[in-house]
C-alpha cells in the first residue's frame, strides 16, 4: 500500500479546514450575536423595570422534573388534566442557618421528593434522602401534591406537613439535623386527597392549628376507581360543607 505524500496530507487538511471555516464563523457570530441580543434585554428590562430575572437552576445545581402520577385507567381520557396538579415548591430555612433552603414535591408513584441545602455559594445540594424526607411517595400511600412548613412545637425549627392525594405525612424536624414521621402520633386522618394546607393560631393559644383543604372525597382511591363520578354536585358539597379539616394543636405533638 503507497502511503501518502506528506503534501498531500497538509493540502487535504488545509481544504477540509477552509471547508468548516464559515460554519465555526456563523457559529460563532451567531453566539456573539445572541450574547449581545441578551445584554441589550437586560438593559432594557433594568431601564424599563429596575431588574431583570436570569435562569440559573442548572448552574445552582437543581435538576428536578416533576413527574405526574399514573391513576385508574378509567380516567385515561381525561389523564392529562386529572394528573396536572402536584409539581409544588416550597421555601423554608430547614436548618436555622439564615438562608433559604427549597423543598419540592413529585407525584410519581415512587418517585422521591428534594430537598436542596442552600450551600451558601449560589449551589444547593439535595439532601432528602439523607435526613429522611424524600422517599414518601410509595405506592398505596398516595402521592405529594404540596408541603407547608411550620413550627408546631414551638423548638425554633420549621416542621414538614406533606399535602398528597393518600395518606397524609407529618415530619417533625430535629433540629436541623433530620426528620421523625410523627403521622400517627399527631392522630392525622388515614387518607386525605388534599390539594392545600395552611399552618395558622386559629385560637390564639400560641400554637400553631393546621388547615387541610380535600379536593376529592375521602372514600376515593385514585388508583382504583368504582366509578369515574368522583365530584359530588355543587349542592351536595355546599350541605355538607365542603371537604376540608381544621386540625387543632392539643400541645402534645397531637391535633
């Protein structure tokens, strides 16, 4: 086999490098074109506005994506907007350390919820997992539509209520350090298809009361339908009052 003559080699190189010029070229001015287009924006919105808002939740390191659930197939008709609710984030200084952590909810059937530490640098880290707080999605126990946090205890730290259609969670928060399942011991309700909660004195008795607002009736399994009619007419639910619960706080970690 005759090897090629090392001209001809540098000529071929030189050819397929005058070939892929233009394209690195648009490339690149095409790049710089959308970095300047991007400038003029933020100018203009600070102009316009006094600030503007950036995308960072990748360069944070936050990758979540909300997955939904997968109910009865009696309801594959309408699964798109049965299984729309859930994706919930929520705010709270977890471990007491002055910076704001974020917690956030899947619906998928065991699938795990987030916690992302504020590590202090504009990064957050996901701890769910270690301080027992992401794996709560099990099947035949329903799924997370939403967390409100608060301090039921009065010990300075911000305690975990899970809103899910199934069985509803409460997390006591040691400290900054972990969190203890309490659901049985608080006595809360064995099933709940809630869709909102609110943390609130109702009494004034400097303890905090809890607030759960149902969506679908209590008797209502999801993932095993009888009958597709799960919403009670405006009549009846306006009889009976609506579907929620107002949790008092007796003082002793039970409401």
């Amino acid at each position: 086999m005759k090897k090629l003559p090392i001209a001809r080699i540098v000529v071929s190189i030189l050819f397929v490098g005058m070939l892929l010029t233009p394209s690195i070229m648009r490339r690149r001015s095409s790049a710089r074109a959308a970095s300047a287009g991007a400038m003029l924006n933020r100018q203009a919105a600070l102009a316009r506005h006094g600030f503007y808002l950036e995308e960072v939740s990748h360069s944070a390191s936050i990758d979540f994506v909300h997955q939904a659930p997968t109910l009865d197939p009696k309801l594959s008709a309408i699964m798109p907007e049965v299984a729309s609710m859930g994706a919930s984030v929520s705010i709270v200084d977890f471990d007491h350390d002055g910076w704001p952590d974020i917690y956030v909810t899947d619906s998928a059937e065991g699938s795990k919820n987030r916690l992302y530490r504020n590590m202090h640098d504009g990064t957050f880290k996901d701890v769910a997992g270690e301080l027992g707080i992401a794996d709560v999605n099990q099947p035949g126990t329903g799924v997370s539509m939403g967390a409100v946090w608060g301090d039921y205890d009065n010990d300075g730290y911000e305690d975990l209520f899970l809103i899910k259609w199934g069985r509803p969670e409460l997390f006591h928060n040691d400290h900054g350090k972990g969190f203890t399942r309490v659901s049985e011991q608080a006595a809360l309700p064995p099933w709940i298809n809630a869709n909102t909660a609110l943390w609130f004195d109702y009494d004034g008795d400097g303890l905090l009361d809890l607030f759960v607002g149902g969506y679908y009736p209590e008797d209502v399994d999801l993932w095993h339908l009888k009958s597709t009619r799960m919403m009670p007419d405006s009549f009846e639910y306006a009889k009976n009052g609506g579907r929620k619960y107002l949790f008092h706080n007796l003082g002793n970690g039970r409401f």
